[in-house]
C-alpha cells in the first residue's frame, strides 16, 4: 500500500470472505508494508483491507485486495546414478539427489525397476519416504543397495520423488544404469 501522510501506523484487517471492514475482520496492529501474512492454508481466498493510524485517528478503509496463496512442489528435481556412468558391476550404487523448495525439501521417495514404466506417484502420506534435514536446497550423494532380483546385462531404473515440508510432492525424475556381471 502507498504511504499516508501523517501516519504512525497501519492496521490491517483480513477475512475469509468478501467485505472486511473495521467492524467484521480480524485486526493486526502497526504492520508495515510489505506484510507477510503467514500459516495461511492453501487454495483458500483471503480478502484484506489497511487502514492508517495518526494523531487524526484511525482512517477510513481502504479498498479491499485478496489473495489465495499456493503452494508449489518441489522444484528442479533430480537424480544421478554413480555420476552418470553408463554400467555397474555392482549392487551398490551412489544416488545424487537434489531438488529445490521455497519452504523445504524435507524427505525422497525411490522406486526401482526393470521395466522403464514409471511407477505412480506416491501420496505424502504413504510409507516408504525417507526424511531428510528440511532446506529449501536439497543436495546429497547416497549409498544405495539395488532390491531387485536382476539378471546381468539389464538395465535399472530409478524414480525418485522429493516431498516438501507442507506435503506437497515433486514431479519424479529418474536414471538407469545396466547392471553388467551383477
């Protein structure tokens, strides 16, 4: 909002549906602007009016605004089997996972198989994510030990996920290396 000449202070009211006035929203005292208004839930409209305080009082309102905040997934996922090399003779492979998130990467999610077919994307609440140390640049090498009964000469596919701290869950990426004398 624009500066008003005189003013000490801003109050800021806010509601869950349209009309907020001094009389029905919810009151915040001498926020400055930008305000951030936090522990919204997404996907829900929020409608704001700011009034100005001075040695004239209180003002009138001021237009109403809204929001509706959301949230995105995880961003720029991606993973790397052994640096990106083309076969393993091993059953042991380093995954390089990374992905990025405004308020988090906080756990990964790994499918392995055979096929190339990608796998469904799993919901946050399922089993199976492994947590990670919550920060909006995710980046670590992992062991990792292959669980499929393969044959040698077969190419593995690995699809990963990345979960935020809100629950939101990335697009999956994915790798494949043949397993070549495993």
């Amino acid at each position: 909002w624009n500066t008003v000449a005189g003013a000490t202070s801003y109050n800021l009211y806010w509601g869950l549906s349209t009309g907020v006035t001094k009389a029905n929203g919810t009151k915040v005292t001498g926020v400055t602007s930008p305000y951030n208004h936090s522990s919204l839930i997404n996907s829900i409209t929020y409608y704001y009016i700011v009034t100005a305080v001075g040695d004239f009082g209180e003002s009138s309102d001021s237009n109403e605004v809204n929001a509706t905040p959301y949230a995105t997934p995880p961003q720029n996922p991606s993973v790397i089997i052994n640096g990106g090399a083309a076969s393993t003779t091993s059953s042991n492979v380093t995954l390089s996972l990374s992905a990025t998130d405004n308020v988090g990467v906080r756990a990964y999610y790994i499918v392995e198989n055979t096929t190339g077919i990608i796998p469904s994307d799993p919901q946050a609440s399922d089993l199976g994510w492994v947590a990670t140390i919550s920060t909006p640049n995710y980046s670590e090498d992992i062991s990792y030990n292959i669980k499929s009964e393969i044959d040698s000469a077969t190419t593995l596919y690995i699809y990963v996920w990345f979960k935020d701290a809100i629950g939101n869950v990335s697009n999956v990426v994915n790798d494949n290396i043949l397993l070549d004398g495993y």
